[in-house]
C-alpha cells in the first residue's frame, strides 16, 4: 500500500469540532458581556420615548466592565451623567433588570413636585410638547400631557396623565447617598421608580441604553418572546436614544 493510499488519521476531529462549536458561543458571551446586550421593552414606563416591545441594544461599555458573574467592577472609567437612560439591576431583586432615566447623581438634592423635577435648587424646564405628529400613534395623547424636560445636558419627552399634576401640592425631597442614583421614569404617572423603591447602587449598573432596533405592536401568541410580522413599527427602526 502506497503512502497516499494509507487512510488519514482522524486524531484530532474531535478537538476541532468541539472548538468549532465553542469559539463563536464564547464569541456572543464576550461580546453580550463587554459590548452591546439587546433588551426588551416590557412595560410603559418610560412612554413616549420607549414602548412596550421595543427591542433595545445597550451599551455595556458605556461605564466600564464588570467582573463576568458578578455585580463587581473590574474596570470603571466613567459614570453615568443626568439624563440617560440606563438599564440597571432593581436594587430590591437584583435578578430582575430596569430601564429609567438618571436624574440625580451622588450627593445631588432632588425636589419631586408631583413629577417635576428640582435639581439642587433649580427647577428644570418644562413646556408643552406641540409636535404630536412625531409621536406613536399607539397612544392617544388628548387627555395626556406631553411636556420637554431641559435639564441642560439631554432634552427628552416626558409624559403626565393629566396636565393639573404640574399645580399639585405634593412635593418629596431625596438627597442620593454616595455611590449611588436616582431615576425616574419618562411616564412619570405610571412609573415605579426610585421615588418608591430607593437609590441605585454604582454596582448594579449594567449600561446606557443607546438604540432602537426593532419594535412591534405585539407579540406571537404562541411565542411571547417573538415579534409578529404583521405588527412591525417599522418608523422606530435604528432610532438612537436621547
């Protein structure tokens, strides 16, 4: 028998197939991991600017990296600043993950006025929002107010259930402890938020929320977790937050 008739020695397929397989799983947890993870949108929160099934990407890296497995960082090189949106672990769960908008950093002073917000002293900017054509039209707005919040960094939406909460008398005072935050949502009548549960520790903080990637009506019934093809927003695609 000649040399090239001899059979191939199959010592090491089995090595090459394990890795074959491995390398782009480890690929996806690296990249989920220091990168972008996608979330989904569950609940009204943070109405107008997000929805209920908005598919998200956030920004892993935006303030540094955790120690995988753990609430740890490894490397932190910057802090959230007023006005993103970040995905954070719900300090009374930490299992469970929130999506809010920052609004008081450490040591910062924060006056609840039935949802308007005073900053160290200052009020921030509140006006109605007239461009209801840029809204979704899964909501109807006519009994709601639709107002711009200026807090000089990130100019955003927020929304009330009724325009009299901008006169009411309630007021809450919170001063956020060091190395922790406060957030609030968007929807800021149907918002569970830090006005209820408390401050966010800087360990639970997974990244800043940065694009809309895909977005829906509703859901398979037979699969939750799935977009139906029929209910595509499709005007939400690749809309990057603010």
């Amino acid at each position: 028998m000649t040399e090239s008739n001899k059979p191939k020695s199959l010592k090491g397929t089995w090595g090459q197939a394990i890795l074959t397989f491995l390398f782009p799983v480890l690929l996806v947890l690296v990249f989920r991991w220091a990168f972008y993870e996608p979330f989904v949108i569950p609940s009204g929160s943070m109405i107008p600017n997000l929805l209920v099934h908005d598919h998200i990407l956030v920004q892993k890296f935006a303030f540094g990296l955790h120690v995988p497995f753990s609430d740890k960082w490894m490397l932190q090189w910057q802090f959230p600043e007023r006005g993103d949106i970040v995905v954070f672990k719900y300090p009374e769960n930490p299992d469970v993950f929130y999506i809010k908008r920052l609004i008081g950093l450490p040591g910062d002073v924060i006056e609840v006025q039935n949802g308007h917000i005073t900053l160290n002293g200052k009020k921030w900017p509140l006006k109605p929002y007239s461009g209801q054509g840029d809204l979704d039209p899964d909501f109807a707005y006519y009994d709601e107010f639709i107002a711009q919040e200026t807090n000089k960094i990130s100019p955003h939406l927020i929304r009330f259930m009724n325009p009299e909460v901008l006169d009411g008398i309630k007021n809450q005072t919170f001063v956020v402890p060091e190395g922790q935050f406060f957030f609030m949502g968007d929807n800021r009548d149907q918002s569970s938020d830090s006005r209820y549960w408390g401050y966010v520790k800087n360990e639970y903080l997974v990244g800043k929320a940065w694009l809309i990637w895909l977005s829906c009506h509703s859901t398979l019934p037979t699969m939750t977790f799935v977009c139906d093809p029929s209910q595509i927003r499709w005007s939400r695609f690749f809309k990057v937050l603010n």
